[in-house]
C-alpha cells in the first residue's frame, strides 16, 4: 500500500536523514550521485568536490534529490525534491561548511582540496517542491 | 580519500544491494525514484507499478542507476549505472517477477494491480557502464 506523506511527514524524513542523492542531467545525460547534507526546512546544503556532477549542476541548475529509508520487507519512506542548484561562496560557503561540520562531527569536509586533491564545492538546492511516500506492504500481511 | 572500484567490487556491490535509485529525465524533468531491484552481471530487473517513472523512461529509455552503502562516519561506497531502459512483457516478464519473488521471499511484487490499483510494470536496465567508488575518509583518522 502506498500512502502519500503529508508537507510535515516529507519534511521530517528530509531533516532526519543524512545520505541522499543528487540527480541531474546535462547534454543528454542523466546522473544520480550519493552526497551527505543538511536541510534546514527550505534548503539542502552539500560539500563535494569538483567533479562531474559540479560541471552537470552549472551547465542545468534544475536538479532532483532524494532520499530513502528501507525499513523492512516492504515498508519504506521516500521523498523526492525538486530544486535549484546554488553555488556558495565567501561568508555562505563558510557558514555552510560550519553547519555541516556541526552536524556531522569528525567527519565535516574541510574547506580545502581534500585527500582527492579535488576542490571543495559548497553548494545548495533551494527546493521548490518536496514529496513523500511510504510503502507499508509489511502491515499488511 | 576517495578510491574508485575494480570492475568486480562495482559488480559485488550491485548484487549485493537491495534498494537502488534509477534517475531518468523528459521534458526538462529529471526524477529519481528509489526500486528493489536484482542484478545478475548485465542487467538491473525491476518490478514497479505504473507511473510517472515508467512514463518517463518510456520517453526517455537512457537512465541512470544507482547504489549507495553508508558504512559508518566517512566510509561508503556507491556504484553509478548508465542503461537502456527496456520494459518486459509475456514469459519475460513472468520469468523476472519469478526470479525477483525468490530474492525477496515474502515480499515479491505480484503481477497483478496492487494495493495501489495501478498495474505493475516490469523493466529492465541493460548496464552499458558501471563505475564504483570508495570513500574511506574513517580510515585515515
């Protein structure tokens, strides 16, 4: 049985989740890639590197995201966000740096190019629509 | 420090994971939905039900696939797919739900409409590309 989450069940499985993916698409390839982030209500917050995915986010702005939760033969909960991509700098990149690391201590990015020798990108989504669903096929057997 | 996988941990990885996001793209609208899947070395096999992910990869069968396994502060590893997305009908399709209710005992999609009402679909990613990587930024603490 699949049941829509409601605005406050979509939002608390963004906020208490800490892996999601990223997906875009540019010159005519689609790409999902895992990250780890924070969302504060109205914005998912990431540190990566350079990469792929930086040049696909710059190149189309308009990106998904999402994140699951198995919690068992046939139940799970899932919300997909649609957004825009947002480079930070200066201040914001630093703030979002800080808010990351607090969040995830002892294993915050460092804002400088990490053991990959890549640079660190700070970047965000503003969402413009978030949805949710849950799967509770267990209850029913 | 990010390390990239051999062919045949890419290959460990989705055969071992259960959940996996296929990210598809029509009409300027990229979407990423999480599946329970099956891997057996060239395709991913999915059971699902109608839908806006079918409708787009009908539109658009070039997708993207993806696992993810979050091992603990700064250890993960992840595997991208790029495939052709190719929907399954006749003995073709009975012969995949058979094969996805025997990797999932209990919880195996019927090939009937659902809870939901809506019918199920069965499709599979034929793997052009697959890549893997780990990151073991725990290690180095």
């Amino acid at each position: 049985m699949i049941e829509t989450l409601t605005q406050e069940e979509t939002d608390a499985l963004l906020r208490e989740q800490v892996v999601g993916r990223v997906g875009c698409h540019a010159e005519g390839l689609t790409y999902v890639v895992p990250v780890i982030y924070a969302y504060d209500g109205a914005m998912i917050t990431v540190a990566t590197v350079e990469g792929q995915k930086t040049r696909m986010m710059r190149a189309n702005p308009s990106v998904c995201f999402e994140v699951d939760v198995y919690e068992g033969p046939g139940r799970w909960r899932s919300a997909i966000v649609q957004g825009t991509y947002e480079e930070l700098g200066g201040e914001e990149a630093g703030a979002a740096l800080a808010a990351l690391a607090a969040r995830f201590s002892g294993d915050g990015p460092a804002r400088r190019p990490g053991a990959s020798g890549r640079e660190t990108v700070v970047f965000r989504i503003v969402v413009s629509e978030a949805t949710g669903r849950a799967v509770r096929r267990g209850a029913e057997r």
